[in-house]
C-alpha cells in the first residue's frame, strides 16, 4: 500500500558525511551469503554513498525505509538531481538521485523494491569499511573503479501544483540560469498513489542485494570511460517546475513543428511575425547524444551560427543536462536509440543530422550484467548493440519523411581496424564497430550515403579525469610523472573533444559531402605534452614509458583488453590506420578553429592533481 508523504517544499542540505563512500557485507538469503555461506567475496560485498540506513542528516526527516513515501512537489536535496522520470495520467514520477549517478530500474530483478541509483566510480576514492567486511572495527581505505548504490529520493507532482501555489518561492541555479519556482502546500491528487516506486518494506536488503547484484562483474567503473560529462552540483526539478507554471491552467498542448503531419492541418489564426518567419527559414541540426561531451560541443557551435536552428535528441528530456541545453536554446526531443520511430519523429525537418554511438554504455551494462550477453563475450555484445543502434539511426534518417529536407549526415566514428591494420588487430570493437555502420549505410540507405561525412574523433585530452592513472602523479621529491605505454616519438592525436567537435561538424557542413576528416585539435608527443603542462602550472614534470601491462594493472580483463589494443593499434598504425580518404584539418580548403595544447592546458582546473 502506497503512504503518501508530506510535501518537500524547500532544499534539504545532507551532511557532508553524507557524501562518503561505505563498504558493507551484504547478508541476504539470496545471494547466500551468510556466515559460511557460498556466494562468492566480490557478490557479498557492497558499496554505498552514505552511511546505511535512513539516518537524519541525510535524508529528509519523512523518508522511512519501512514504508513508501512521496514529496510532492519535490525538491531533490542540495547535491542530488533528478536522474530518470516519467508521466502518468498528467502526474510526473520522478527519482532524485546524487549528481552522476543514475537510475536503477531494472524491475526484473527479484530482489528490486525501491529506488535505487548507480554509479561506476573510475577514480580512487576514499571508503569507510564497515566492520562486518574486515572483520573487526571500522577502518578507512581507498579503492578505485568500483560500482557504489546510493538510495534514491522518489518525489511526484503535478502541473497543478506549481500553477496554484501562492505561498512562497524558492530561488535557486541550473547551469547559467536563474530560475524561481512557486512553492505549493496543497495535496496532491490522489491518483499519485498508483504504484509503490518509492522507498518500501526490505530497502534494506534491496539495496544491499542491488550492489551485490552491480558488483557481480567486479571493477565496472572503467567501463563509465566515455559517458556523459559531469552533472552540475545543484540538483533540483527548476526547469520542469518552471515550464508547467509557464503554460497555464488553460494552456492547450503544442505540437512540434515535425509533428504536425501526423496531425489535422493547423490554420494559423494570424500571419508569422518577424521573428517566426526567420525561424521558417532558418536551418536544422539535429544532434544525437546531445547531453555528451561531442553532441555538446556541436550544439554550442551551432548555436552561435545565424540561421540554425539546434534540436538534441536524448533519452531524457527532462534531465539537468537536457533542461541546461533548453535555457541555452536547444529544442530538446526525445528519442531512444533502440526505437526507429522516436528517431523519425525527432528527425523530421533537419537539414543535417550528427550521429553519435557510444561503445561503451554497452560494455559496462555487459560487465555488470553478464546474462544479458546472450552466449557471446561482452565486446561482441557491445559491438552488435551498437552497430545496430548506428545503423537504426541511418534507416530514420533514410525515412521519406526525413530524408526530403537532409542535407548532411555527419558520422562521428574511428577507424577499420582489422582492415588497417591487415588483419593484425582484429579485437578493437569500438573502432571497427564505426566502419561496420559506415559499411551498412552505404549498402543499404545509399540516399543517406550520399549526404554522408564522417569525422574520426581523436584521444580524448581530458581522458585523464575519467582514468585516474593517466593524470601526472606527484613524486616524493616534489616533481610530478605521468606513466603511460604511448612510445615517446608518438606524437599523440589530442582533441578537446568538448569544445572542438563542433568545429570539426561545422566544417563538413560546409564542404560537399563525402569528406572524411581527422578530428584532432593537436598532435604532440606526450613528452612535448608534460614539459608543456609543467611550465604553464610552474611544476618541473617527465614522462616514463610503461609496458601495457602495467598500465591495465588491476583494470577490468575487458576493458584492458579493448581499450590496450586500440592503443596497440593506432601506436603502430596511426589514428586512421592509413586510410587515404580521411584528411588532415591541414589538408582541407576551410580553416578549422581548434584549441591548442596549450590553451587546454592553461584554462583546466588542476587542483585535484597538482598538491
């Protein structure tokens, strides 16, 4: 039975305590793991942001693990955000979840009956043990790559409750903007009690049996390597809040511009103004995988353009990133990468379309769900799951609805390997699974094939945030060194992919299609790289070549061994493995605006590396 909660009105600030990471032993029946039990060390084991328990300084002071509560209208506490959400009979359900992580819904699980929020941890983290794992007191340590649960906050509201509030506002940031929200004390409409997805009976051992559950793979976090970049701090449900008050109680749905042939014709009751006819006659880009560092780059690029219209398709729409994107005027769509229909619904109108896959999404569901596989290893899993979500984007974009106003299908991919290298490395998945979708689109949506233009992205230069051992590492005499198995005289094709994508896209927007061009912002030898970051941040600093071994030491089989032969590879072959077709920016008629080294290096904030 669903119990309704009290509404959360205003910010709840956790204790800063809140924010440590635990270990626990999990002691649930079903993972046998009870004294003298067989489950296995790493699936009895958890860990947890925040002490167990729904202790007072941590959760609002209504939140009771023994019974389902709602706040409604909700606020997501300081740190938190609004990780997965969705709308039932006009009722948002939503689950506040801390910054980064993400939601756990996989309902299947037997063990599943609460909110639950995840994250793959790639950096080393400090954790209290508890004692039930050592064996005797509590203790601090450190661990790194690690998946950690965290228990979500479920809230609900509806659009009434925003539109009739007369009682207070709160203030508060997302992003750039500032946004002010009314604050209502009226009940909720009963219909908000229909399901129990909120915190219930046995969070405890659902909690506790989920990370074992997460933990099943071991060290997942590398697997996080290339996901969404970092979620701003503040959480809260501002820009929801903000959008239902704006419309009104008599407010009547719009439809999208790319919906209305689906519709009756709509008669415009008077003729456009300025500003309406401008946007008719303006063009689209439409940017899959917005949220991400690449899609993000181009939409700020384009932005910035006169006469382009920018519309993101994710998954999410209402989540902070996306909400961020629509205060900078994106048009946020949503469209799930495994439905064709969602994507020709966000596609019609665009004049060009920026297809962007992630490789490794897959790998870390493969790692920690290893069921999901099917009989095959979890890099041909992700493989096949990504070249078939590439491709189901290039079938929306051949749709006739669609393809009548596309100009340009711009592909973010990497090199053939296996066909690069001669049949010498024939495992780099995440590369190889770019040249299959290429292959796919050119056999069977040719009309795409010929508006198509590919940019091969380079090494990421922030790579070292998301992989802790690739930053330079402090010395015991004061110096630092950065250990990594790239020989010395490679000189390593850097991108500040957050920034400089855009420009790369803006480019083969420009060019006729077929251009194949290599995204790199610089190339540098990683000892020309550290000398460089040494003098701009006044620390003397080297570079030591490792073996590759030592460099994977301790990192998921998986990941090292995908990730270890894509370096492999382009260290002996280069980034495009020689393909004649793919240009250097030098070689093309326009001029790229790219960022230097240097600059990356001068405007970064290193004060979690330099001590």
């Amino acid at each position: 039975m669903t119990t309704q909660g009290p509404a959360l009105t205003t910010t709840f600030a956790p204790a800063k305590s809140c924010f440590q990471y635990y270990k626990y032993r999990y002691t649930g029946d079903e993972l046998t793991c009870l004294e003298g039990g067989t489950g296995a060390p790493s699936a009895c084991t958890y860990m947890q942001l925040g002490p167990s328990g729904s202790d007072a300084n941590c959760f609002p002071s209504s939140l009771e693990l023994s019974s389902t509560f709602y706040y409604s209208p909700g606020v997501c506490p300081s740190g938190y955000e609004v990780a997965c959400s969705s709308t039932v009979g006009g009722e948002t359900r939503a689950t506040c979840c801390p910054s980064s992580f993400s939601c756990q819904t996989e309902s299947g699980w037997p063990w599943y009956s609460t909110d639950l929020c995840t994250i793959a941890i790639p950096r080393t983290v400090e954790v209290i043990v508890s004692e039930s794992v050592v064996g005797g007191d509590w203790k601090r340590t450190t661990v790194s790559g690690a998946a950690a649960n965290a228990i979500g906050i479920p809230i609900r509201w509806h659009s009434s409750d925003f539109a009739s509030t007369t009682t207070g506002a709160r203030t508060s940031a997302t992003g750039s903007a500032t946004v002010t929200v009314s604050s209502s004390t009226s009940e909720p409409s009963s219909d908000s009690s229909s399901d129990s997805g909120g915190l219930s009976t046995g969070a405890k051992a659902g909690i506790g049996a989920g990370v074992g559950v997460v933990a099943l793979a071991g060290l997942v976090a590398l697997g996080w390597f290339v996901l969404r970049a970092r979620r701003a701090k503040q959480a809260n449900i501002a820009a929801a809040a903000r959008e239902e008050e704006a419309k009104g109680p008599q407010m009547q749905p719009q439809l999208h511009p790319w919906e209305l042939d689906s519709h009756e014709a709509m008669i415009p009751a008077e003729l456009p103004s300025d500003s309406q006819s401008t946007k008719a006659m303006s063009k689209t880009i439409v940017i899959v995988g917005v949220t991400g560092a690449q899609g993000g780059s181009v939409a700020q690029t384009f932005l910035q353009l006169p006469g382009w219209n920018v519309r993101g398709v994710t998954r999410n729409p209402e989540g902070e990133s996306a909400n961020r994107l629509k205060y900078e005027g994106v048009e946020i769509v949503q469209g799930d990468l495994d439905d064709k229909e969602s994507l020709i619904r966000a596609f019609k109108g665009a004049h060009v379309i920026f297809s962007n896959t992630d490789f490794f999404t897959h790998l870390q569901q493969a790692m920690a769900q290893p069921d999901i596989t099917k009989n095959r290893t979890t890099l041909e899993y992700s493989y096949d799951r990504e070249v078939a979500q590439g491709i189901r984007i290039a079938e929306a974009a051949a749709d006739p609805s669609v393809i009548k106003t596309l100009e340009r299908f711009v592909m973010s991919t990497l090199s053939h390997a296996t066909k690069w290298s001669g049949g010498k490395y024939t495992t780099v998945y995440h590369f190889d699974s770019k040249a299959a979708m290429i292959k796919a689109t050119e056999e069977r949506f040719p009309e795409v094939a010929a508006r198509m233009s590919t940019v091969t992205i380079g090494h990421y230069v922030t790579v070292w945030k998301l992989f802790d051992k690739l930053a330079p590492k402090l010395q015991p005499d004061g110096s630092y060194l950065m250990s990594r198995n790239t020989p010395s005289e490679f000189k390593m094709p850097f991108i500040v992919a957050e920034r400089d994508t855009g420009a790369f896209v803006k480019a083969l927007v420009d060019l006729p299609p077929n251009k194949h061009i290599l995204g790199v912002s610089e190339e540098m030898t990683l000892p020309e790289w550290v000398k460089t970051w040494g003098r701009v941040n006044g620390v003397k600093a080297a570079y030591k070549e490792i073996s590759r071994e030592e460099l994977f030491e301790s990192v998921p089989e998986d990941f090292a061994n995908e990730i270890g032969d894509a370096f492999d590879y382009f260290h002996e072959f280069g980034l495009s493995g020689g393909d004649p077709a793919v240009l250097h920016p030098d070689q093309l008629e326009v001029k790229i605006p790219v960022t230097s080294m240097e600059e990356y290096i001068r405007s970064e904030d290193w004060s979690t590396v330099i001590q």
